[in-house]
C-alpha cells in the first residue's frame, strides 16, 4: 500500500499537481544561526526597484560556527511572510524586521546568481570583495 501511495505522489508531482518549492531544489543550502551584527547604511525603499540588500552576520551555531558571513536578503524593508512577488517561492520565513543584535535562524543559498538576478545592495564590497555572499532562503527570529 505505501508503495502504491510512493507512486501516487510521485506521479502527482511530475504532473505539477503537488509544486515543489524552488528553493528545496537549490544545492548546497546550509542552516546557521547567526547573530546580526551589522546593517550598513540606509536599505533603499522597496518601491524603487527590487533588489537585495547584504548584511553581516556573526554565526554562533551550526555550520559555520564563530565566523563572520555577508548575507543578501531580499527586499528586506518587508516582513518575510508578505513578500508576495516572484521571490515568493524562494524567500521564506517568519521574520518581520531587521534589527541589529537579534539573532536569527537561517537557511542560505551559496550562489545569490543561481536565485537571484537583480540588483545587490552590497555596501561591504567596497572593503571586503573576498568574503562569500550567501542568499537567503528562510529566516526566523530566534
């Protein structure tokens, strides 16, 4: 019987009757929890352009643990649950405002060009062109 409900959803799935979410199919994802310990400057308003906005973290658990990271949110001015555009299928997550010093449960992509195409608001740039960027895919308060 489980076998027969195996082939169901499967068949469901390449139908395109059950969708799968984007970001479950992006390779090389990692979960950290990181504390925000900067956000440089001012994020542009969300109804000039579309973009995403790069913001330094600390990571104090999971992968990555005790380094510093850069992470590209996307549209950030707006609360996770209401991104309701074409970033809808990769951007997820409870989180309602960015604030320095809170501490956040994150799922990141390793490639913001493989998610992401537009424009990148990346103020660190200028001092730090070695670092990697990572995309954000969900993130929580913690």
């Amino acid at each position: 019987m489980r076998t027969v409900l195996s082939c169901v959803a499967a068949l469901a799935l390449l139908a395109g009757l059950v969708p799968e979410s984007a970001a479950k199919k992006i390779k090389g994802t990692i979960e950290v929890t990181a504390k925000l310990v900067k956000i440089p400057g001012k994020m542009p308003p969300d109804e000039l352009y579309d973009y995403a906005f790069v913001m330094k973290y600390q990571v104090v658990g999971g992968k990555l643990d005790k380094q510093p990271i850069y992470v590209a949110h996307y549209k950030p001015r707006r609360p996770r649950g209401k991104i309701t555009d074409k970033m809808k299928k990769y951007v997820k997550g409870s989180l309602k405002r960015f604030r320095e010093g809170d501490v956040h449960k994150m799922k990141l992509a390793p490639k913001i060009k493989k998610i992401w195409k537009g424009a990148v608001v990346d103020e660190f740039f200028a001092t730090d062109r070695k670092s990697k960027r990572w995309f954000c895919l969900k993130v929580d308060r913690k």
